[in-house]
C-alpha cells in the first residue's frame, strides 16, 4: 500500500483502492479455522465449562447425590452414608480431567486474542495513513483557498474576524 496518495488519483479513490486490497478479518474465525479437532474439543469445552448451565448441572449432580446417600434407605443407597468415597472419585476425575483440556482451550484463546491484537494493530496503523492523506489534502485545500482569497485582494485577517468576531 503506498503510504502517500498518488497525486493523479483524487483521495476518495485512493482510500477505496486502499479498502479493496486490505478487507476486513475474522481473526478469531481464521484461528479456530486451523486447529485440529482436538483442539477445537478444547476450545468447546473451555467455552462450556465456563457457564452458568455447567455449574447448575455440577450442584444438582453433588445435591442429588449427596442427598440420595443421606435421606434414602440404607438398601437404596449406593455410597456408604458419610463415606461418599465414590462421589469424591467421580468429582477428582472431573477436576483432573477438566483442568488441562481448559488450560489448553484458554492457551488456545490467548492465541486468537494476540491475533485480534495484531490485526487491530495492523487496521489502526490503516487508519492512521488515511488520516494522514486526508489531512494533507485539507492543507492543500487550505493552501488554494488561501490563494484564492489573496489573488481577490481580501485579507485573511479580515475574514477570520468575520467568521469569529470573539
């Protein structure tokens, strides 16, 4: 992309060649586009296990069973009441198993954010170029109008008192 506007192209064509060569990006798309599926896997889970729904799902599994285990007969229940040496293996297994897979998805999500970041970086400095085009050509503008004026004999002075008598 040319830093500086061409000067036999008007700046609205530039800045819309400029728009045409450099579309916007989903970042986040392109990245999850590239991982494998278990990666992907990990991204879903960190996703899910993050939410409201999978903690409910978590307390009514612990209430039912902890609840079964206390108030049913003794013949119904299937942990030992006060042991409960089952519903802590089932918890720890959850926990060691979903630690890592939501470690990954979160290094995974870091990745996709420092892509977002760049991307951002790479449409600010974009702009920052456009900006620099328009400006100049409002000097250039600026430069002809003040022209105009002296070649018609007013003083500038003159008219910025007119337009701000303050």
């Amino acid at each position: 992309m040319p830093m500086h506007m061409p000067s036999n192209v008007s700046p609205a064509a530039w800045l819309k060649q400029v728009r045409e060569k450099y579309k916007l990006r989903n970042t986040y798309k392109e990245t999850i586009d590239k991982l494998s599926p278990l990666d992907r896997l990990a991204v879903f889970i960190t996703n899910h296990v993050g939410t409201m729904g999978f903690f409910l799902i978590i307390l009514t599994w612990t209430v039912l069973w902890l609840g079964w285990n206390f108030l049913a007969p003794p013949k119904l229940q299937f942990d030992a009441p006060m042991g409960f040496v089952f519903w802590l293996f089932i918890s720890n297994m959850i926990q060691i198993l979903l630690m890592p897979l939501i470690m990954v998805g979160q290094n995974i999500q870091g990745k996709a954010s420092e892509a977002r970041a760049e991307h951002d970086l790479e449409v600010n400095i974009k702009a920052e170029q456009e900006i620099e085009v328009i400006l100049r050509h409002l000097e250039y503008q600026n430069d002809i109008l003040r022209a105009m004026i002296q070649k018609q004999g007013i003083e500038i002075e003159a008219i910025k008192t007119a337009v701000d008598p303050g």
